[in-house]
C-alpha cells in the first residue's frame, strides 16, 4: 500500500511540472526545485490540474496509512 501511494504521489507531481513547464518555464523550474510551488500553482490553475492534484492527494493519505499499517506487529490475543 505504501508503494502504490508513493506510485500516486510521483505521478500526480511529475503532471503538475509538466502543466507548470507548459504555463511559463519559472512556473516549472519553481515546482521542481520547491514542491509546495508546484502545489500552490495545481490550486492556483484547479481547472487544469484537477486529476494531477487528486492524485497526488490519494497518493499522500495512502502513503501515510500503508506507512502507519506496515510498522504494526500482528496481535495475539491471550
């Protein structure tokens, strides 16, 4: 479950520089060098980048849950 978010996260963000390169080169060298650019910019231009940002999105709260799920050890009742 972790990799698949991370899979989502990488995806969504590799969309959001590339609309962003296609927006203005400093749109896109922003978002590569600093990744809360390229956040600011899918909000900013929400109608372009809706699928891109929902991807991102899911990808961060699966990552985060298979991240927590894959440190428990099993429970054995007594």
């Amino acid at each position: 479950m972790f990799w698949i978010g991370a899979l989502l996260c990488i995806v969504g963000g590799l969309w959001i520089v590339v609309n962003a390169f296609k927006e203005s080169i400093w749109w896109g060298l922003g978002s590569l060098i600093i990744p809360l650019v390229g956040l600011i910019f899918a909000i900013m231009n929400f109608a372009e980048n809706k699928i891109p940002l929902l991807l991102y999105v899911i990808g961060i709260v699966v990552l985060f849950v298979g991240g927590a799920f894959s440190g428990q050890a099993p429970v054995v009742a007594p």
